[in-house]
C-alpha cells in the first residue's frame, strides 16, 4: 500500500481507487455543503506547535472516552455506506479501529 502521511493523501488514493459515484458519494456534503466548508475552514485555522529539542521517549497518547481506554486520541467519525468502498463496511472499520485500540462512531444510515 502507497504510504499515506496526510489527509490529502488518502482522498488522492481513495480518487484513484473508487468508482467515480462513490467518490463522489464521499466527496460531497449533505445539502449546500455548509458543515464540509466550515469543518475544512476550522482544519485550515489550526496550528501545530512543534517542540523542538523536547524529549519525546517517554510521551503516552493513551486517554479514555466514556470510561473505555483508548491508545490514541483519535476515532473514526461516522461514514456512511461503508460497503460502497470495502466489501465488509463499518465491520472492516470497526476491526481496524479494534487492532490500533481505538473506537469509530457508527452511521445512523449505515
């Protein structure tokens, strides 16, 4: 698999990969896009601030959500369809969230 180091990789890969109806399925945002303007606007205002020369060896990303442990702050937010893009849907989500210790929030149209 190409090695993907942003989120700009994955929809160029997800581009090349699907058929033309599903990405453009994934690509779009319900009603006048409104929600997709504003999140990517929000996205494009955040600033990472580097620490340089900071010992990093002993960093944990470990949190909980709800009372359950996860490895890393980070989840998969609702898609729906799933199976438009893999043949096992929200279960190959769901396991690929399992194996890295993280949880994925399921579609009300799943």
């Amino acid at each position: 698999m190409t090695k993907m180091l942003c989120i700009d990789d994955i929809e160029s890969y997800a581009l090349q990969h699907l058929s033309k109806a599903t990405a453009d399925y994934y690509k779009s945002g319900a009603n006048e896009e409104n929600t997709l303007r504003e999140n990517r606007r929000a996205f494009q205002r955040l600033r990472i601030r580097p620490r340089f020369l900071c010992d990093v060896s002993e960093r944990d990303l470990r949190t909980t959500v709800l009372g359950h442990h996860l490895s890393l702050p980070i989840c998969a937010s609702p898609s729906a369809m799933q199976r438009m893009a893999h043949p096992m849907g929200e279960l190959a989500t769901a396991k690929a969230c399992e194996s890295v210790g993280t949880i994925m929030t399921l579609s009300t149209i799943a």
